[in-house]
C-alpha cells in the first residue's frame, strides 16, 4: 500500500534527553518527556547521540547473554534450558530476531535443540 503524506508533513525527529531543563539549553515545548534521573546526564546525552541509543545498547547486551547462556548449556549441566526466565529471554530473542530480519537487518537467534 502507498505511502501518502501532505506537504510538510515528513517524519518528525526529536531527541529525547533527560536534561531537557538545563540551564545549557534545554528543550521547551507543548509536551516534554523526561526519562528519569541521571547521576551524570551530559555522559548519558553524549553516549547516546555518538555511541549508541539504548535499542542498540540493549541488543549488544542481550547478544552477549545470549551467547552466554548459550555456551553454559553445552558446557555445564544444570538444566538452565527449563529455568522459566531462560525459555522467556530465549522467546523474546527469537521474536525480536524476527522483526529485524522483516527490516533486512542481522539477529541473534537462539539455536533451537
């Protein structure tokens, strides 16, 4: 199905930092978002605007336990794969993994056994 939009009407584009009332300029409008307290805002503003946003930070951690997990498994014999927390990580990477290959982009899937 096609895609109208009317002029001006493009997708918006607004970060959202949680020091949106610094005295540094912050950002004032209609509707502002605070996400929560931060120890060191600046850092946070600058880790997620030149290193990665918090989607990518999750995924990079999930990865890893992932493969952790993973790697117990086969190594260590304690029954992690009927642990209800394990089955429900494993399920959610699966589902995440099936929108990012919908969108084209690389997954971590959990191997079936």
């Amino acid at each position: 199905m096609p895609v109208f939009k009317l002029p001006l009407s493009g997708d918006v584009v607004q970060s959202i930092y949680p020091s949106f009332f610094s005295p540094a300029g912050g950002q004032f409008g209609l509707i502002n978002i605070t996400v929560g307290q931060s120890s060191a805002p600046e850092v946070e503003k600058d880790v997620l605007s030149d290193v990665a946003g918090y989607g990518k930070q999750i995924g990079r951690v999930a990865d890893a336990l992932l493969a952790v997990i993973e790697h117990l498994e086969v190594h260590d014999g304690r029954g992690l794969e009927q642990d209800k927390a394990i089955i429900a990580f494993k399920e959610l990477m699966h589902s995440v993994a099936a929108v990012k290959e919908r969108h084209g982009r690389t997954a971590s899937r959990p191997k079936r056994r």
